[in-house]
C-alpha cells in the first residue's frame, strides 16, 4: 500500500492562494524561504497574521489523484445488496432455500 502524500499548506503572497508543500520540499526550501508547491509554484509563505487564502486548484487536484488507489476498485463480495445477489446468482443460494431457512 501507497503511504499518504504528506503536505503543509502555504498562503503565498502574491497571489493569496493556499498551496500545498510536500515535507521534502518544505525542508529543502528552508533556507531560501521559497517552496515547491505541487501545482509547481515556487511559494513565498505570506506572513503568519494573513488569513488563510482559497485552495489552489492544481495543488488540490495533483493532491486529490496522488491520494487515490493505484489500481481498479476492488470490491467485497458482502457489499452486495441481498436481494441484488440473490437475482444476478442464482444457483449459489439455491441449496440455501431447502436446507431448514
């Protein structure tokens, strides 16, 4: 199993947006104090007393598709609603029908 893709939000400045900073990314742009969001900015943080701005877009999106299963859905057999099983399989519960139920 995949492990989650951690990010820090990050307000920047210029255009007021929260963008989303991997923890590899923030430690890395420590220094400078500009950051690689995911949509691919390079982020200024906007200062600490701004409020919060609306969520990127791209960062949501490349975050959204990073966080979803790799493969199909796999789906368990006891999702099935009864009576929907019962019609689409019908030779598998007939020997449930005689035996005392």
């Amino acid at each position: 199993m995949a492990e989650r893709l951690r990010t820090i939000p990050i307000t920047f400045g210029a255009d007021g947006q929260e963008h989303e900073v991997t923890d590899e990314n923030m430690a890395a742009g420590r220094h400078a104090g500009r950051y690689q969001a995911l949509c691919g900015y390079r982020v200024v943080a906007a200062a600490m007393v701004a409020p919060a701005g609306r969520p990127c877009f791209q960062c949501t999106e490349v975050l959204a598709a990073a966080q979803r299963p790799a493969g199909p859905a796999r789906r368990g057999r006891h999702r099935w609603n009864g009576w929907l099983w019962r019609k689409l399989h019908p030779s598998r519960n007939a020997a449930r029908r005689h035996c005392g139920r």
